[in-house]
C-alpha cells in the first residue's frame, strides 16, 4: 500500500487498481487538501488495506490480477458499507449490475473526467447525512420527514401510496447511489417480483408524476438505462 498524502487530510480514498498509468491519473486529478490518497495493487492487498485503513470511499477496478473485483466487492460488503465506486472498461450492462448488485455504490466506465469522479465521490460521501438523528431529506423543492412520513413539494404536502413511499425512502437513503431493478424489486416487493420489472416501472412513473416539476424530464429521480434508477440529492 502507497501512502501519497498526509493522512491527516479530511476524506480517505483507497484506490485498488492494477493499472500505474490509472493510479497516477488519479494521484494527479485527486491530490489535495480535501483527499488522502492510498494505493493497492492487487485484490488481496486492497482487502488488507480497506481493513488497516477504514477508508471513506473506494475506487476500484474490476480486473485486477489476483481477485475479480466483484468478488473484492462482495467481501468488503461482509464488514464494511464503505462506498465503493468501480472504475472499470467493462462498459456492458450486465457487469454493471453485477457489480452494483455485489453491493457498489457507482460505476464509471474508462475513460471518465476528473469532473464526473469528482462528482461521484462526493455524492457518495454525502449519503451518510440521511442517517442523521434528524432525518430529514431535502433536495430542491422536494422535502421528506422520515420520522413523520411527511413529503412536500415546494411546501404542499403529497400524498403517496404505501409502495411509492417505501420506493422513495428506499432511495432517499440511497441518496445518490445507482439501485439495480433486482435491488429495488426485492426491497419493496420480494423475491415473487424479480421477473416483472413492469411493477417497478409504473411505480417510478406515478412518483415522478407526484414530486417532479416535469415527469418528462425528471430531476430527482433518474433512470440509469439497462441498470436501474438513483435519486440525486441537490446540494
């Protein structure tokens, strides 16, 4: 493990990944005040090292040498909820959710901008706020007590089924993160749904109908084409 910044920064980033050209990209695009920067190799090391350093996010790259990232996602997931987002070539639909259903948060495909990943990793960091003592969740017009089961659009109160609510809390404390179809079928309506993604569908579009300004083009929830959908979060 490559230690490249003080470890006194504000934000601990593990980059697991086998590539040196990748590593020193992101040494480069990441170094700062905000981020301490932390290196692994290899799938093995990269476990080890998630585990001395109790990193805030981890970027990681699905072929590695020793371990498919998958499977580094899934042991992390035995111990850990840290953020995972995977940076990989693999740009086919069914590898994205694999891994997000191995338990990542994102996915971005090489090449990507320092912009996006910047993006990304904030986004993530930002997901541990809906788990306040308070919880309560705004972005832009949209406002949800989680303790009251309360939700406002600029101010007037909407009411939503049993099933839209759920699906929206379920989201809310996703907050920025990709769910895949299976995770949001299996959440809210079980394994007897796994195979009728039409269910899901219905249900995002009469919620979008309810809290989005335009359901054609929505701003709070979003589809992730082929994958599944994320509820971006407004700053």
């Amino acid at each position: 493990m490559k230690i490249s910044q003080d470890a006194n920064s504000q934000h601990r980033i593990l980059v697991i990944d086998d590539e040196s050209a990748i590593r020193r990209f992101l040494h480069s695009a990441l170094s700062s005040d905000e981020f301490s920067l932390h290196e692994s190799e290899s799938g093995h090391n990269g476990l080890s090292a998630a585990a001395a350093l109790r990193p805030d996010v981890i970027l990681l790259d699905l072929g590695l040498p020793d371990l498919d990232g998958i499977e580094v996602i899934r042991r992390i997931r035995e111990w850990s909820d840290v953020p995972i987002i995977v940076l990989s070539v693999r740009e086919r639909e069914d590898d994205k959710v694999a891994a997000l259903d191995a338990g990542a948060d994102d996915y971005l495909t090489k090449p990507f901008g320092v912009g996006e990943l910047l993006a990304r990793i904030r986004a993530s960091l930002r997901r541990s706020i809906v788990q306040s003592s308070e919880p309560v969740f705004t972005s832009g017009e949209l406002r949800v007590d989680l303790n009251l089961r309360r939700v406002t659009v600029s101010g007037n109160e909407v009411q939503l089924t049993p099933t839209e609510y759920d699906l929206l809390r379920l989201l809310i404390v996703h907050a920025d993160k990709v769910m895949t179809h299976s995770q949001i079928l299996k959440q809210i309506w079980g394994g007897a749904h796994q195979e009728q993604p039409q269910v899901l569908r219905v249900t995002i579009s009469n919620l979008r109908k309810k809290i989005e300004q335009d359901p054609s083009r929505p701003r709070h929830i979003t589809t992730e084409p082929g994958v599944g959908y994320r509820l971006r979060q407004a700053e």
